[in-house]
C-alpha cells in the first residue's frame, strides 16, 4: 500500500475521532449548532477513510455498479454491462448481461458522474456515498428535533455515522453497497420533507416530498413510495384531515412530481430495451414470491436480523425506542401512526417476501435509529438530573456516547474487513494481484483486445481496469472464428498455457496465452 495513502487514512481517522469528541463536547455544553456540524465533518472524514479502505473492486455488488457507471460514462442512457460483446453468447444470467437493467440508473449515473470528475478508480465509485451518507447527519438531526427535541434530534443524527453497516457499505465491501447508500438517502430525505410539511403546512415541502421519493424509485424500485404509505395513514386517522379536500391535493401533487421523475425511465427502458426490461421487471417482482439466488429465511430473519444492522442490544433498544417514540413526538396521533407505519410496513413487507436479503430492511433507518435516540435521550436526561455535580454528569454522558461509538461502529471488524493480518488478507491478497495484472494488460495490449479464461467474475474487474471485453471461458471454435473473421482483434487467453489449448487457438500464433493466475471468490 502507497504510504501517502496510508498516512492519510490515519490523518482522516483521527481528524475524524477529533471532530466527534468535540462535536460530544459541545452538544453538552448546549452549543447544539456547533455540535451537528462538528458531527457532520466527523461523517465526512469517516466515509471517506471507509472509501479509502481498500484499492480494489469488492466482489459483491461493488464491481458490477462501478463497471455499469463506468460504460455510463459514454451513453448515458444505455446502461451496459458488456459494453462490447463481440462475440455471440448466452448472455442470459443477470451477472452477464449486454444491457444492464438489474438496478435502477440515478446511483449509477452519480457514480459515472464521479468517475469524469476523479477518473477512474475505486475512491470515485464511493465518493457519491461519502457525499450521502453524510448529508443524513443534518436530515436525522432535524427530523429528530422536529419529532420530538432537539436532544433526541442530536442522538438521532449521532448513530448515523457511528453506524457499523453503513460504514461497510460506504466502503463497498457490504452486498448492494452503494444502491443502498442511495436509496436509504432519497427514502429519509424524503420524509424529512414529509415531516417538515407537516409541522409547517407550507406547500414548497410537496416538491421536495415528490422529488425525493421519485429519485427513490429511481435508485431502488417501489419502496420508494414509502413516504406516501405513511402519509396516507395521517390523512385517514384523523376525521378532520380525511375531510378536507386539500389533503387529497396536496398529496396527489406530491405523488405526481414522483411519476413524472420515475416513469420516464421505464417508457424509455420498456421501448428501447423491451426484453431486457421485461425481465428484469419479472426479476424484481420474483424476490417477493419465489427464493431468488438461495437468500431465504424464515419470516422472523429481519428480526434476529436487527443484531448486525444496528448493533448486538438492538431487539431491545429497538422495541423500547418504538414505544418511547410513540409517547415522545409531540405532534398529533395522526403523525405518530404515520411514523410507527413507516417502520411497520417495511418490516411486514420483506418478512412475507420469499427471498430475504439483509440490507433490505435498512432503508428505514431514520425512524429506527430515532427510536433508540429516544431511549439514550431518556439515560442521558436521567444521568444529567443526579444530584451529583454537573461536571460529573456530563462526564458520565460523555462516556456513554463514546462507548456507545465504539459498540456501534465496530473497529475490530472493520480491522478483520478491511486491515492486514485478519481475514481481508487472502480476500485483499487475490483481489490486488487481479489488478494488478489486469492494469498490465492495459498497457501492454492494443486497443482491440479480448480476454478469454478469467475465472469467475473476476472478468468485471478486468473489464472495469482495461476496457477490453473479457470472458470467464476459452472460446469455442465458432466463436473463435466469429472473431478472426471481424478482424484486427489481439485474442489473449490467461491461466493456460499454448500447449494446453484446443488445436484451433493452440496453432494460431497470432493468439497470445498467459499463465497468469486470475483468482476468484466466484
């Protein structure tokens, strides 16, 4: 690893532990404005030393995003996975694809958009979830004061960048990485909107309601239209509010702003690419009736669950923080059923959907970690009430949030993860020897050059570091001769030798053969 890097790293995770002990500090001492945008920095600085982390592409799902955004780059509104595919294939598999329709295109054309900017390379894959991640500290915070004070405001926002999951999600290694950075933003942002409405009336809030959740859609599919579940549940539990013609329009507005952000995308999907967004329409509705890919669990799995999203005592600062939100949001119980909905519907939801997958349930983030702010707002006001001196006080709460920093964000796994002499080494070991041959090949091939025989999907990678077309298999003859007959293709072939391949690559020299080990986890 360059030492540049490493000293910045270190320089990022200190700066950042300075900017969260003073942020701790001056939320004690009342300077509540000072203290969220101290904890603010200290999210950026953290995010960026998850980004930092590791020099390479993570196999699950960090290499199939980066390629995609990266083929991005040049059509917009052509996502690819094979940017090229110049010989004929079953490209059926989703992890195989020609046109890319797996996800929806808002985080990746973020991420294109990073890669123009700082090139291309994996600290600009994550730089858009740097960027997000952080922005939920002054979403939670004002959501939280809104809700219920300025304190549980503060603690909400707190457990946001102290949080273990979306750290790893930040830094790539977490499955679905920076789809859900994206989607857990656009969802919160959006009902923050919803709750800034609500306690003001003012109707600039429905744009941004409609606007939010649209991006959501565009991000992650339907569960984007949370905010309007919620909303709903408001309008019809209370008599006066259901009576009213202007709750109808002013949620209709909002729903409105949402489809013309969302739909354009998929008439646009369904008339140019109208197999492809088939089947991944199919796809996505096959999670909520059929196991997809052998992510299954019983319908308490989001559950148990609960423990490696939000920490080993969550089932019970969960609960608690449900119960005490209730009673502590000092609107009407109109807009306490709205929020416990929230929670309510995404967690029915997925426990009855067939395939289970962890990240899913955490998109409702916001309301949750509200929950549990609500519960060490409750501690901490205890502690501070003992009639013992005040220094004393803060100084327990101090350490209560501290060490509830490090119960949340869990250093030692993210060292295992990401650090040498854990269990990153073989990971990270076979990972950095990939790239490095494949910037080799990058420099030593021509331009018009495909790549048979990489192993597994490590033929992302390849694709993502040379731009050449790469395949995880050794042509046949068919294919062999489809390509010669374009003309002017370097054909290079790893992990075999000339003497071990088919008569048919094996006596034309023109076919250039490598014994390069190209490892897999696939």
């Amino acid at each position: 690893m360059n030492s540049r890097i490493d000293d910045l790293r270190i320089f990022l995770l200190i700066t950042g532990l300075i900017f969260l002990i003073s942020s701790i500090v001056s939320f004690l001492n009342k300077k509540i404005t000072l203290a969220v945008i101290l904890l603010f920095c200290f999210a950026v600085t953290i995010y960026l030393f998850a980004a930092m982390l590791d020099p390479f592409l993570n196999i699950w799902d960090e290499r199939f995003h980066a390629l995609v955004a990266k083929n991005l780059m040049n059509h917009p509104l052509k996502p690819t996975l094979y940017d090229n595919p110049v010989i004929t294939m079953v490209y059926a598999p989703w992890d195989r694809y020609v046109i890319w329709l797996h996800k929806q295109p808002l985080f990746l054309w973020q991420i294109s958009l990073s890669l123009k900017i700082f090139g291309v390379n994996e600290f600009a894959v994550r730089f858009p979830s740097v960027i997000l991640s952080s922005l939920l500290v002054p979403i939670a915070y004002r959501s939280g004061k809104l809700l219920v004070n300025t304190r549980t405001g503060y603690y909400t926002a707190f457990f946001f960048p102290t949080s273990y999951f979306l750290f790893e999600l930040v830094s790539g290694y977490q499955g679905v990485d920076h789809n859900d950075v994206v989607f857990l933003f656009y969802v919160s942002a959006s009902i923050w909107a919803w709750i800034e409405y609500i306690q003001s009336g003012k109707r600039r809030w429905l744009i941004l309601i409609g606007l939010f959740s649209g991006f959501a859609i565009l991000t992650k599919w339907l569960v984007g239209l949370l905010v309007y579940s919620g909303w709903g549940v408001y309008i019809l539990s209370d008599k006066k509010i259901r009576r009213e013609k202007k709750a109808y329009i002013h949620i209709l507005v909002s729903l409105a702003i949402t489809c013309l952000i969302a739909i354009p995308w998929q008439l646009w999907v369904l008339t140019q690419y109208p197999m492809e967004a088939t089947r991944s329409f199919k796809y996505n509705s096959d999670h909520f009736f059929t196991v997809v890919e052998g992510h299954r669990g019983p319908w308490w799995y989001y559950i148990t669950d609960m423990s490696y999203l939000y920490g080993y005592l969550s089932q019970v600062l969960i609960f608690a923080g449900v119960i005490l939100l209730f009673l502590k949001i000092r609107m009407e119980r109109n807009v306490k059923l709205a929020i416990l909905c929230f929670t309510l519907i995404i967690y029915f939801f997925f426990s009855i959907a067939q395939t289970k997958i962890t990240s899913f349930t955490f998109v409702i983030s916001l309301p949750v970690f509200m929950g549990m702010a609500c519960v060490v707002d409750v501690i901490a006001e205890t502690i501070l009430s003992l009639k013992i001196p005040r220094i004393l006080t803060k100084i327990c709460v101090f350490l209560l949030l501290i060490l509830l920093f490090g119960y949340n964000i869990r250093f030692a796994e993210i060292m295992r993860n990401h650090l040498p002499n854990g269990t990153h080494d073989r990971y990270a070991g076979i990972l950095m020897k990939n790239k490095k041959h494949f910037l080799k090949y990058k420099q030593i091939f021509p331009p018009k050059t495909v790549i048979f025989n990489v192993k597994g999907r490590s033929y992302l990678d390849c694709m993502f570091y040379t731009g050449f077309p790469t395949y995880n298999f050794i042509p046949s003859k068919e294919q062999y001769l489809e390509l010669k007959n374009k003309g002017g293709y370097t054909i290079v072939l790893v992990n075999i030798s000339k003497k071990d391949c088919p008569d048919y690559l094996r006596n034309d020299r023109s076919v250039i053969t490598l014994t390069d080990c190209i490892s897999s986890f696939d």
